[in-house]
C-alpha cells in the first residue's frame, strides 16, 4: 500500500509542531536526511539585517537541528 504524499500545508504544519525527519533528494541528486523545524521555541532570535524572500509554497526554508542553521528543500509532488 502506497500512502499519498503530503500536501504543503501538512508539511508545514508538521514542522510547526516540532522536530520532522525530512528525507530528500539534493539538487545534485544526492539524498539527505535532515532533522528539522519551524517550531517557534527552537528556532534562532531573528536577525534584523536577514533579508526576505520571495514566499514559493513548494520549498520550505527549515530550521537543520543538527547543523543549527537554515537549509531549504522542495517539495515534490
């Protein structure tokens, strides 16, 4: 049985509750696995001088809690 791929939204909402294990394939083609959040009591003070991108619901700029910074990664459908 194949189970359905999350959509955005449910990824998101996962990574806002807390640590996810997120596996995914790099631009490069190599696969990574990377333990990750957006919950709000883990993540970093903000930095005034960061800059903002523009929002694409397909890739998901996620705090690594191993490497204890920034890292992004596309969703695929």
């Amino acid at each position: 049985m194949h189970d359905a791929p999350l959509t955005s939204q449910q990824i998101l909402d996962l990574l806002l509750e807390g640590e996810c294990h997120v596996n995914f394939t790099k631009a490069d083609g190599s696969t990574r696995n990377m333990r990750a959040t957006l919950e709000p009591s883990l993540l970093p003070a903000r930095n005034a001088t960061s800059h903002t991108r523009t929002h694409n619901a397909e890739v998901f700029s996620v705090w690594d809690l191993d490497k204890q910074s920034w890292r992004s990664f596309r969703r695929i459908s």
